[in-house]
C-alpha cells in the first residue's frame, strides 16, 4: 500500500470526566491509519466507542492521550483556531440523523461549508453545489428547506454537503442507520461512488454487515479497542 | 452579480426569521422600549425649551447692577455685639456705566448689551392713577434684550420725544388707545405728559400693566439720574453659559451681577429634577429592553445548540458563533429603534392633537428632531449588542459533540 496515510492514530486514548471519580476511559489505545482511497467501514456493539472515535479523527474532540494525524500534520500542537480551519476544509462529516441546518434551502445547507470557509456565498460555490445536487439527485429539490424533503433526501443532501469542499477525508456515522434497506444501499452507493471519483478516504460507522462487507475494509471495534482490522473480498471487485 | 450577505449576517438574520414568534416579541418589547424614550425626550425637551424660552422671553439674560449699599461698622471689633440691618436700596446709577458696557459688550458670548434706566412712578388719566416702572431705553438697542416687536399689538416699539409703549393691560385699565396721551408722575414731583405710540402684549398680566417704556434721556431727567443708568441688560448667545459670564462679569467688575439662572433658581431646579426623573425613567426602560432581549437570546442559543453544532462541525469557528449571536441583538436593537422612532412619531401626533395650550394651540409640535433618532439608533443598537454579548459567548463557547450527539 503505497498511498499517503490521510490520518494516523497511535496509542490513542479518550477519557471522560477526567479527574473525577466517574472517570471513564472510553477509548483505550488505538492504532489506526487510513490511506487515500480507502474506503473502510468502523462496527462494534454500541457503546464501543465508533462516535468518540469518529469525533476525534473529526477534530471535534481532543484525544486524552496518544497521537492523531491528519495528512502528516500532528494535531496537539495545532491551535483551536487551526483545527476549526483544519475541520472545516479537510473533513466532510456525514451523521446518523441528517443535521442539516431547517432555516436554509438545501442548496444553501450544501454551500455551507464553503460559506463558512470563505466567509460568504459566491457563484462558484453555487454551481458546485448545484452540481452535487444534481448528482445526488435532487437538483430539482435545491430550493426546498430539509423539512420538506423525505428521510433519504435529507441524508443525501447531507452527502453533498460533506462533499462541497472536496474533503480528504470523509467521517460517516451511522449515515444509513435511520433508512430503509432500499434507500441505504443507495446513500451507501453514493458514497461509494464519491470516494472512487475524488480518491478520499472514508470511514464509515455501520451496523449494516451487508454494506460492511462492501467496504474496502472492516474495522471491529469492541470495548473501546480494536479487535480486528481485516480487508473484504469486496477489495478485490472491480 | 446578486448581492450576498457574509456568513454572520447572513445565518443571523435567517435565525432571526426562522424564530418567528420570539424575534416578533423582542422587536415589539424593544420597539415599545425607543418609542417611550423617543417620545419622553422629546416631549420633555420641548416642554423644557418652550418653559426657559416663555421665562427668557420678557428678560435679560444676565443683568448688571450697582453694588449693594451695605452697613459698614464704623468699629471693627468683635468684643461688640451689634445689629447689622441691612440698608434700604435707593436708585442710583451704575459708575462709568459707558465702560461697563464696553466691557461687557467684549466679553466672549456676550451678544448685546442695552443700558436701562428704570424707577417707579405712577401713570394717571383722569381720575384713575395706576403704579408703574418707568423703562428709560434705547429702543434699537433693547430690542436686542427683549424682542419687543414680536409682542406689539398697536404701533412700534420705537421711542422718541415724550412718545411711550404701554402694555395691553395698562392700556385697558387707564382706556388708553393709540396717540392718547397718559401723564405720568414721580414720587419726587416731576412729571410729564407723554403720548403713546405702541402698546405691547408681552404674555404676562403683570408686565403688560407696569412696564411704561420712554426714551433714556427722559427717564433720567425724571429720575434724577442724569447721565446715569439703573442697570445694563445682556444678552448671550448660550442661555445656559449665563451664569458663567455673570461671574466673570462680577469678577471683573465688582457689581452686583445676575443671570437669569439666578433669578429663576427654583424654575431651573424644577427643570432639573424633571430631567432627572426623565433619565431614570429611560434608564429603567434601556434596562429592561436590554433584559428583554438578552432573555430571549439565551433561550434561542439553547434551542439552536444543535445548528450551532453543526455549523462549528462544518468549520465554524467561535468567534463566526459569537458574531452570528451578536449580529442578531444589533438588528433587533437597530430594527426596534426605526419602528420605536414611527411610533415616537405617531404618539407625538396624537398627542399634540389633544393636548393644546389655553390659546389652542398644541402644547407641543409633534415633530421629532433627527438627532433623537439618531441617538435611539446608536443606543438601541449598542443595548441590543451588549445584551446579546452573554448568550453570544455562551453559543460560541458550546461544545459541539454535545449538540451532535443527541
Ligand atoms: N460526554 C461523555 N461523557 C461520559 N461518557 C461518554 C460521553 N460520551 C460518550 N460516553 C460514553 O462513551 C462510550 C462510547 O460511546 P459512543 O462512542 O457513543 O459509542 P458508540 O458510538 O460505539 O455506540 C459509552 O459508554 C458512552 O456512555
Ligand atoms: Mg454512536
């Protein structure tokens, strides 16, 4: 595998209420790494820790201990301020619940991130989005707010959301979890289709073994370790 | 090219529309909050005006007098219990009154200066024989101190020769008419036969029946001060700088000096606890609008924990939260003061409607000056940022995770 690694844990720990007699370790030693590319699925029984995992690769929790990299730039010494920009341009989240934004159309919930990044709506972000819309299927919905627009709507908008700035590296958790068998496959399809196109890294929470075993690779997550890191046949598809 | 509003602006003002009811309660609150200041401080402002202008209207605004005649002890010693009653003041004039008037007339933020030689006297027609002041006056001058001919109601307010100005009171006391003639006589026995030329209503009873104004000559012949003048009359340019230049003048001169604000201590007092209460008054309101919106942003901060999550997901950072939260005070703030200014202007109407003077006239104009609005926006504007500031930091200082998670 000669790939860039896009992210890289070693020994990473995640602690709550640290210092405090309810003091938990959640996450006990990770190492983990995520090539370009690759498109690997994260499962384990709920309460293993997938969430608080996938929110500290996301940058939206710091790590209580251990090391966490993200396109070789280690992150503990990056500033708050860094690691919003870094979140913002370098990461698509996906969630189990949409968490789309109700007061905006979808267009403008998929020109947010770059909004965000480059501090007001433009033209290009614009097309981009419409052109993520349109290959999610929904151009014809752009102007509608999320509560007008069904289950699996709302969740590939979400996709083309998490897309709009061309991410390294896209967090999904649970993105299916809410749908039916039918529209999964779809959204999975779509991801799917997205991390083949523009070559990022994926890794998706899934209780799902039939779209797990469509994945590059299948992480196991039990008890805040990793139990097994294994590939699929599903690598070997065309 | 369409216009696009900046991220802050642009998610504050659809937070803003999106929390329909709420933002309509904090813009009325707030709105109620500038039309109630509006109003008061134009009302009150206005009242105040048209009170110091009523009072200034028929006097000077700083006066110079002679020193006071006071007893002096002929044995300074304080083993000696004595009695000091202090003297009767008999008329005289003011030493070298010419240089006093010039150097009054030099002194900054003073705009005219009108010698006046006034005493009692009696105005007789017929049988009927009333007490009035004698006013010795140059009229050009005097015009400058009282505006004279805004109250004439017959004739000019010119003096010459033996031709006097009445008011309207003494002229009806005395059934006095344009060119009548009118004898007045002096308690030292002179008199004189004078014609009147002009009779003036200068709104209060009591002027209109005792001011006889003459030419200054005449009445310094009549009073027994040739030469002489009884006081300087001044007028300034600020009415409320009165008081400093009197002390200056006294200063300088070692007359008895007094400025209007003297005079009507107890009128000024008044004014003053009026304005007081009038500021405590939108003190209280500014408090309680501010409170008003800072409640209902803390409680949209905490319905919008989950927007706010998913913005600093997708790479928002505080500082973007904490403006979007600020932005949204400053526009109900700004949004409240045009429409509290509306309804300012829309009870200042009706009002002005019902409440008129005795001559039926309004009591106030219902105008509003561009500067109160101005002001109701800067304040406005500012309360809504200050009072945003608590729920603002609270939104940018929220964790994310929490608001993803659930
Ligand atoms: N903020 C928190 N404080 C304390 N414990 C937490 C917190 N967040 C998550 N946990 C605990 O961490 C463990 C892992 O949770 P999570 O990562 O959500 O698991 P999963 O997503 O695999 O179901 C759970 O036992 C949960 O109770
Ligand atoms: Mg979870």
């Amino acid at each position: 595998m000669s790939a860039a690694p896009v992210i890289e844990l070693a020994g990473l720990t995640k602690a709550y209420n640290l210092g405090t007699p309810v003091e938990t370790e959640v996450l006990h030693g990770i190492d983990l790494s995520l090539a370009e590319g690759e498109f690997a699925a994260l499962i384990g029984p709920s309460g293993s820790g997938k969430s608080t995992l996938l929110n500290i690769i996301g940058l939206l929790e710091r790590p209580t201990g251990g090391r966490l990299s993200i396109g070789g730039r280690d992150t503990a010494s990056l500033s708050e301020a860094e690691i919003t920009q870094l979140r913002g341009r370098s990461i698509g989240f996906v969630f189990q619940f949409h968490h789309l934004l109700p007061a905006f159309t979808a267009l403008e919930n998929v020109m947010m991130p770059s909004i965000i990044a480059r501090g007001r709506p433009d033209d290009e972000a614009e097309a981009t989005a419409l052109a993520l819309l349109d290959a999610v299927g929904l151009k014809a919905h752009a102007l509608k707010k999320p509560a007008e627009l069904s289950g699996g709507q709302q969740q590939r908008v979400a996709i083309a959301r998490a897309l709009a700035l061309r991410p390294r590296l896209i967090l999904a958790d649970e993105p299916t979890g809410n749908l039916d068998t039918h529209t999964a496959d779809d959204i999975f399809a779509l991801l799917r289709e997205f991390n083949r196109q523009s070559n990022c890294a994926c890794l998706i929470v899934t209780h799902d073994p039939r779209l797990a075993a469509r994945c590059d690779r299948i992480v196991r997550l039990v008890d805040g370790r990793i139990a097994d890191d294994l590939p699929t046949a599903a690598e070997t598809n065309p | 090219m369409k216009f696009r509003l900046p991220f802050a602006p642009l998610v504050a003002l659809r937070f803003l529309r999106e929390g329909r009811m709420q933002t309509l309660l904090i813009l009325a609150g707030t709105t109620g909050g500038v039309a109630v200041i509006v109003f008061l401080t134009q009302l009150i402002t206005q009242l105040q005006a048209q009170i110091v202008d009523r009072v200034l209207g028929s006097q000077a605004h700083v006066v110079i007098r002679p020193a006071e005649e006071v007893n002096r002890r002929a044995i300074d010693d304080a083993g000696f219990a004595s009695i000091v009653e202090p003297r009767a003041q008999r008329l005289r004039s003011i030493d070298q009154w010419e240089n006093i008037a010039r150097l009054a007339a030099d002194m900054p933020g003073v705009t005219a200066v009108s010698p006046v030689v006034t005493g009692p006297a009696f105005a007789v027609r017929g049988q009927a024989s009333k007490s009035v002041a004698l006013m010795g006056v140059d009229a050009e001058r005097y015009r400058r101190i009282v505006r004279m001919e805004e109250y004439m109601v017959a004739g000019r307010f010119a003096v010459e020769g033996t031709r006097a100005v009445i008011g309207s009171e003494l002229a009806k006391d005395l059934g006095i008419r344009m060119d009548d003639k009118l004898r007045v006589a002096l308690p030292n026995g002179r008199d004189e036969l004078l014609q009147v030329g002009g009779i003036f209503d200068i709104g209060n009873r009591d002027l209109n029946r005792r001011w006889v104004f003459v030419t200054l000559p005449l009445a310094q012949s009549l009073l027994d001060l040739p030469g002489g003048v009884s006081n300087l009359d001044l007028t300034v340019a600020d009415i409320f700088e009165a008081q400093p230049v009197a002390d200056r003048l006294r200063g300088a001169t070692s007359l008895n000096v007094e400025s209007w604000m003297q005079t009507n201590a107890q009128l000024l007092a008044a004014l003053r606890n009026q304005s007081v209460s009038n500021n405590l008054i939108r003190s209280f309101v500014v408090i309680i609008v501010a409170l008003g919106i800072a409640s209902v942003l803390v409680v949209s901060v905490v319905q919008k924990q989950k927007e706010i999550g998913i913005l600093r997901a997708m790479g928002a950072s505080r500082s973007m939260i904490l403006q979007i939260f600020l932005i949204q005070g400053a526009v109900v703030g700004a949004v409240g003061s045009v429409l509290g200014s509306m309804l300012a202007f829309t009870l200042l109407n009706v009002f002005s409607a019902i409440y008129r003077n005795a001559d039926g006239q309004p009591l106030f104009a219902a105008e509003l000056e561009p500067r109160f609005i101005a002001m109701a926006a800067l304040v406005a504007t500012c309360v809504g940022l200050l009072s945003a500031l608590i729920p603002a930091r609270r939104a940018a200082r929220m964790d994310p995770v929490q608001a993803i998670r659930s």
